[in-house]
C-alpha cells in the first residue's frame, strides 16, 4: 500500500519530470498539499515526510485544523477556497496566505482584521479564466483595478494570482486557459515586482500547468487519495 509520503514523492518528482521537460528549474515550482476533508493525522504524516504548505477550502475546517496542529514548526496555511465576507476576521486570524480573493470588499476587510502581530497576509486574485458559471474569480480585466486596490492595503501582500481552469479533454483548450493566465501573471509582475506566484495546476493538468509558468501547484487527491465526501460540501 502506498503511503502517504510515497505518494508526496511521486508529486514532487512530477513536477520535477514537468520542469525539467519544460526547460524550467523545478525548484521554481512549490507544491501546496491540499488537505481539504482530510484527517489530522493524513497532514502530520506530510509534514512528517517534509511537506509545510497545505490547503484549506472550508473556513471552520481549516481553523480547527490550524489550532490541532499548532505544534507542527514551519507549516504554512493557505485558504484556497471561497470566500464569504462574514468570515474574513478568522481567516486573517488564523491563515498565512488567501489565494482566493477575488472583490475589494473581501480584500479591505482582510486587512482591517489582519492582526497586527502576525505578518502581512500574503494574498493571490483568483482568476475566473474559463469556467463561466463558476461564482468564484474575477475576469481577467478586473486585475489590474483590484491589483491596485490590494497594493494600497498595508496589512496585505499581493503575491500573484490563482486559477482553477474548467476541466476539459482538450489539451487545447487547457493551453489556452493556461497560457492566458501567464500572460496576466507578468502584466502584474511588471506593476508590482513582489509578485512572485502563479497558482495553477492541480492533479489532472500539472504538466502542462508548468509548462505554461505556474509557480505553486495545488495537489490534494494525489497526495492525500479520493476524497470521501464532494467538493462541494461546506
Ligand atoms: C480541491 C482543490 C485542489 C486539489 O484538487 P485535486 O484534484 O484533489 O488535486 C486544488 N485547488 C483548489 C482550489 C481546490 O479546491
């Protein structure tokens, strides 16, 4: 039976296989362990194999799981999933980074309630590049406006931006998705030099993902194995 640290090793020697064939260096290339749904004790086990940054998608799943865990030196807690904005004052409580902001509304109030102990939060856009339906992101033209907005904000670090591409078949299709996305990514970079991460890639498109720029992938079932309940659920 494979464990779970097998498993972080086979992800980490894609992205290395994927960066390599891209004529990239795969330490440019961070792998985020996202551990929605899954036990304690599946995270121990990755931070115990070397893996730090894991992600979040449910606001009170991922608090708890940050106070169980506390002991766990160098973690890192990222808030990949939707956010509401009455529940912004745990999340700048609680998380490192939020890759999921996507209105000013949601980015002031992380700010107004990131205490003044921790560091900056460190904060992503999220991109709504191809899935139409999806309430989650914002249009590619919206960036730069919300960009701006962020970088007034003194309690928050814009650090890039993150995208959950439609699922498709067609290689194509993902290409173009992808590639749109990294042509976004340098626009800010030039504006904001502290920029530094393109959040794309999850278990089924990682190689071409990388191929077109990203910077952090985000891996769950890979890592962690199916999950036993949706997405979907809050
Ligand atoms: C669940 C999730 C992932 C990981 O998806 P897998 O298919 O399990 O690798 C990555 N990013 C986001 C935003 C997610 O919600």
């Amino acid at each position: 039976m494979l464990t779970i640290a097998n498993r972080l090793k086979s992800a980490l020697d894609t992205i290395q296989d994927s960066a390599l064939k891209a004529g990239r260096n795969p330490q440019e290339i961070l792998l985020l362990a996202v551990s929605k749904t899954k036990p304690n004790q599946a995270i121990r086990e990755a931070w115990n194999a070397g893996q730090r940054m894991f992600g979040e998608n449910y606001v009170q799943e991922g608090i708890q799981k940050i106070a169980d865990l506390s002991d766990l030196e160098g973690i890192q807690w990222h808030m990949i999933g939707p956010l509401q904005s009455n529940k912004t004052k745990v999340v700048a409580e609680h998380f490192d980074w939020v890759q999921s902001v996507d209105r000013a509304k949601i980015a002031e109030r992380l700010n107004e309630q990131r205490p003044e102990d921790l560091a900056p939060l460190q904060v992503c856009i999220q991109v709504n590049i191809s899935d139409e339906d999806s309430k989650s992101g914002l249009l590619p033209e919206e960036v730069m406006p919300l960009a701006e907005t962020i970088s007034q904000l003194p309690r928050l670090n814009l650090r890039g931006l993150m995208a959950i591409p439609a699922a498709t078949e067609s290689e194509q299709e993902q290409r173009f998705a992808f590639t749109q996305m990294q042509d976004l990514y340098h626009q800010l970079k030039q504006k904001y030099p502290q920029v530094d991460t393109l959040s794309m890639g999850m278990s089924g498109d990682v190689d071409m993902a990388i191929a077109c720029g990203s910077t952090m992938v985000r891996i769950g079932t890979a890592i962690f194995g199916a999950r036993d309940y949706p997405a979907s659920q809050g």
